[in-house]
C-alpha cells in the first residue's frame, strides 16, 4: 500500500510539474497544488484511457496525462489569482 501511494505521488509530481512547464506565464500555486492537480490529472486520464481501450499505449496515456495536468494547472491558478483580487 506504501509502494502504490509513494508512486502516485511520484507521478503527480511529474505530471503536474510538466503542465506547470507547458502552460505559458506564471501560476502563482504551490508545489502541494501541483501534486495534487498531477494526481486528479493522471487519475481521469487513466480511466479515460481504459475507456476508451487507449491504456495499451503508454505514450497516449501520458501525453492525454499531461495535457490534462496543463488544463487543470490553468483552472486552478485562474481560480487562485480571481480569489486574490
């Protein structure tokens, strides 16, 4: 059970650092947010993918990952920076 959360949490931080790295300008959200949006991020993805019947191909799945990880950054900063203002 430690082994699946430590890898969940490795992969939230990939993948939601990569959608910070891939959405242009600055997002004034802290390294938990971006976990945390990895996660939901990898999560959708992955049952989109499986179904779909995509989850074979590694390389759709996290670029489908990914893109969701740089949508979900852009709403939670946009959210974060109209809360601030």
């Amino acid at each position: 059970m430690l082994t699946i959360i430590v890898t969940a949490a490795i992969s939230g931080l990939v993948v939601g650092g990569l959608g910070r790295l891939l959405l242009p300008g600055r997002q004034d959200i802290g390294w938990v947010t971006t976990i945390v949006v990895g996660l939901v991020a990898s999560a959708l993805a992955t049952g989109i993918a499986y179904v779909f019947g995509l989850h074979t191909n590694a390389l759709l799945a996290i670029a489908l990952q990914v893109t969701l990880a740089v949508i979900g950054v852009g709403l939670v900063a946009s959210r974060k920076s109209k809360s601030q203002a």
